[in-house]
C-alpha cells in the first residue's frame, strides 16, 4: 500500500479515539497499492472475490 498516505490517516484516527472526537475509522479499501515491477501494478479497491 502507499505506507504515507495510510500511515497518516492511521494517526489521524488514533487522535480521534484518544481525544474522543470521533470514532476512529480508516477506511482501507480507499488506499491504493501498487508493485514496481515492469509493468507496474495497481489497485484500490475490492477485488473480484470480495
């Protein structure tokens, strides 16, 4: 996953739980993921499965 962007709304929630204003959630079928390979590889989202 794009570790920046998760890390930052992972914090953002934790605040929120500890100052009681809100309730904390992260949403993770939002956070993009991607393999640096030839070709590159994406996704966000569910997956067929799911």
């Amino acid at each position: 996953p794009m570790l920046a962007h998760k890390a930052e709304e992972e914090g953002i929630a934790c605040v929120e739980m500890i100052a009681g204003v809100g309730e904390g959630h992260v949403n993770y079928e939002t956070i993009p993921s991607v393999i640096y390979t030839h070709p590159e590889i994406a996704g966000v989202g569910k997956t067929e499965e799911e």
